[in-house]
C-alpha cells in the first residue's frame, strides 16, 4: 500500500498528469451531462454492483467536464464511458470546441 501511494504521489507530481480544479464552469458541465444522461449508456456492461456503476457514470462525467471546461483532450483506457462523454457536450455545447478523446498511451 505504502508503494503504490508513493508511486501515485510522483505521478501526480510529474509532468504527465495535469490536476484539474473542480471549479464552478465544471460543476456546471457536470451538472448538465448528468441531467442530459443519468445513467450511463454503457449500462450494464460495467462490473460491479449497480450504485457503484451509477457512481463511477457520475466520476466520469466530472472528469470530461473538468477536461472540456479547461481545454484538455482526454486520454484513457475508459474509451467507451469517455466518448459517450465526450459526445453528449457536443449535443449540449454545439458551439463550443470538441472534447478530444484519446486512448490512453502504453507506459
């Protein structure tokens, strides 16, 4: 357990992760994917019991709107989850520049 703190502090310290705030504008993107989309359309095939897979639908949704309302493309393993995202702020913000979706690079 000690290790993987350590190692999850360097990463988070390191160039290759950006930390984003959970501002205001962010909240607010969130707050419109969740209406938009309550349940994730990927539905039941996530693992795990039901309120953890609606939880984990939300915590995504919070990290696409954290990224969009920054101006940060995506890259993740969670492709599915994240394009399902990434397409409902299209239908919500037509006007505004794409959130880009990109699968996680092999470290």
């Amino acid at each position: 357990m000690a290790a993987a703190l350590a190692w999850f502090t360097r990463l988070v310290g390191s160039d290759l992760v950006a930390v984003l705030p959970m501002d205001a504008a962010a909240a607010v993107i969130a707050g419109r994917l969740r209406a938009a989309q309550p349940i994730a359309p990927t539905g039941t095939r996530r693992s795990g019991p039901r309120p953890e897979q609606r939880a984990a639908w939300v915590l995504d949704l919070q990290i696409a709107a954290c990224a969009y309302s920054h101006g940060y493309e995506l890259a993740t393993d969670n492709q599915r989850d994240m394009t399902a995202a990434r397409d409902l702020i299209a239908e919500l913000y037509p006007s505004g520049p794409p959130l880009e979706v990109e699968p996680a690079p092999l470290l």
